[in-house]
C-alpha cells in the first residue's frame, strides 16, 4: 500500500470538496497522509479524522463516531446485522427506524442493540418512501466493517 503526505493546499481543496459532499464544515487537518488501496480507492488520515475516497466521492471512516454522527441514519435489526457487515446492501425489510434522507445522501447504518455504526452507505430512495414500502433496496453498503478500507487502516 503506498502512502503520501498531502500538502497543505491540497488538504484545503480535499477539506473543501469533502465539506459540500457532507453538508457541513470539516475542521482543518494537520499532517494529512493518503494511503493508496487500490487504483481507484484510498484512505486519508489525520489527526481525530479518517476519510475514504471511493467512487469518486468521499465517505467518513466507521472509526469516526464523531462524524458518523452528524450523518442521517438508518437502523437495522439483529437479522441484518451479519449481512451489512459483509457487505450487502441494506433491504426494506430489516430497517427498524431511520433519519430524514434523500436519494443518493450519504447514510450511516446502525445495529439496533448497541447503536453501534456498521457500514456507511448511499440512499437509493428518499427516507419519505420507506414507510410505504414492502421490500426493495434502501441503501447501496460502500463501506462496512472488516472491507478493505477497515483491514488496511488496522495495518497503518
């Protein structure tokens, strides 16, 4: 895995691009690293902050409750669980509660018990349309416990 150091200006333009995809400011970060998991996909570290750039846009780290926190939120039921931290995308059917969203928003996915953060994911419908809906896709998983992005930080 290959490692860079950011230079200031840079970490501005990443703060600022981050900042409009999240909807709220991004405090500075000294001494930001960008590790490189693979052509298309990377992980940027700082001091109390850890970002992911992946399909062209930038979610925060699972590690980050401080963050995830500000994000709109779906919760899922123990059912769910092991599959969201494998991967899949989260259904209609296991969703027990959840924040006000719209399409394509990023969207922190919570287990039901601990409140723990399992997977960051994005909205494929508004939060307005869940009630009414049976079964269907509600949010495409980008980043779950144990991916790639999680075992690559763990060896930083």
């Amino acid at each position: 895995m290959k490692s860079n150091p950011v230079s200031k200006s840079e970490t501005m333009e990443i703060l600022a691009k981050a900042s409009e995809d999240w909807g709220f400011a991004i405090p500075r970060i000294k001494n930001l690293m960008v590790y490189e998991i693979d052509s298309e996909s990377y992980v940027m570290a700082g001091e109390n902050t850890k970002m992911i750039r992946t399909e062209g846009a930038y979610l925060p780290f699972l590690s980050d409750t401080d963050t995830l926190e500000k994000f709109p939120s779906i919760t899922v039921d123990m059912g769910a669980v092991k599959f969201v931290c494998k991967g899949a995308d989260v259904m209609r059917p296991g969703i027990t509660g959840h924040t006000e969203f719209q399409k394509d928003e990023i969207v922190c996915i919570i287990e039901e018990s601990q409140k723990k953060f399992l997977a960051v994911g994005r909205a494929l419908v508004d939060s307005s349309e869940i009630d009414g809906m049976q079964r269907g896709q509600i949010i495409r998983n980008i980043h779950y416990i144990s991916d790639k992005f999680w075992e690559a930080v763990k060896s930083v």
